[in-house]
C-alpha cells in the first residue's frame, strides 16, 4: 500500500445511492403503535424503524389515502 495516492487524475461521478439515502425526523408516536412495530420486528428479526419506513414506503408507493373525517354518533 502507498503512503500516498495522487487522485487527482479520478473523474467526478454522482453517488447511484443519494436517492436512497435516508434522513434523520423525529415523529411522535403512540405507545401502541411502538408496540406494535416492536412484536412484528421481534417476529421478522428485522428493525421496527426499518418495518415503520417499508409501511410507509407501500403507501407512498401505491398512493394509499387514509380517512380521516370522523364518524358522527
């Protein structure tokens, strides 16, 4: 290995990952909804921040609406 590399020769290119790059929010959740994540990423082995992002991502992804008007007694 050399103590120094000349890279001034090198080509600049756009990062193929910054599209997928994700950022940092903070969002206030219920506890059950924290529960709820938490047991199916106990059950997938996968992080419940990772399941919360892939739900959201089908939503976003397949235009789901959700109703938000409330029902009248």
């Amino acid at each position: 290995m050399k103590t120094e590399y000349d890279l001034s020769a090198m080509k600049a290119r756009k990062n193929p990952y910054a599209s997928k790059l994700k950022k940092s929010v903070t969002m206030r959740l219920s506890e059950d909804v924290i529960g709820y994540f938490k047991q199916m990423s106990d059950e997938a082995g996968v992080p419940y921040q990772s399941l919360i992002n892939l739900y959201l991502r089908d939503c976003a992804a397949n235009h789901k609406k959700i109703d938000i008007t409330w029902q009248k007694a």
